[in-house]
C-alpha cells in the first residue's frame, strides 16, 4: 500500500519499481494506491522493495517515506487524497497533462 495520488505519482512508480533488483512483475492501481510484485526471494526481500518505494518518497505499508525524497516530489504528489475522480480521469490527477 502507497499514498500515491494522481498520474505523476504511477509514472514515477513504473518508471523506478519494475527495475528494483530482483522484481519480475509489477502493477500499479491508481484508484487504490497498491503496488503489486512479484519478485525473486533469492535476489530481495519485500524489506529491500518498501525500503525503495520509501526512497522514492513514498510510503510503502508501514514504512514511511524518505523524508528528503517526498520534498523533492512535485506538489500534487504529496497530497494524499487531494484528487477527485474527474480530475484523475482527466489529467492523471494533479493538473499536469500525462
């Protein structure tokens, strides 16, 4: 489970978590903010996976963003729930055109 909110939030998390070492798989839905893997055991663990959405500045169940990360994250991003469906629907969520 993440607090990412709009089309900036799902670009930055498929263009970084599929490349996480040891993900075979990802899905991201935007409606409910869960990231979904599949990953290799041998290669990570799911500590290292929420470590990394962390370093994103994202949180990633339990684990709390990056503080200096999430600073960095455009202001839509750090909005958690600011975004109706229309404007999701529309402009990925934060006003910005994806």
């Amino acid at each position: 489970q993440t607090n990412g909110v709009c089309g900036m939030c799902e670009k930055k998390f498929s263009s970084n978590v599929p490349y996480f070492k040891g993900i075979t798989d990802f899905s991201y839905d935007m409606a409910t903010s869960k990231i979904t893997v599949t990953f290799n055991p041998k290669k990570t663990t799911i500590e290292e996976i929420r470590k990394g959405i962390s370093d994103l500045g994202y949180d990633a169940d339990g684990v709390k963003a990056n503080v200096e990360a999430r600073a960095k994250l455009p202001a839509c991003c750090r909005k958690a729930g600011a975004h109706d469906a229309d404007a999701k629907s529309q402009t990925g969520g934060c006003g910005h055109k994806h």
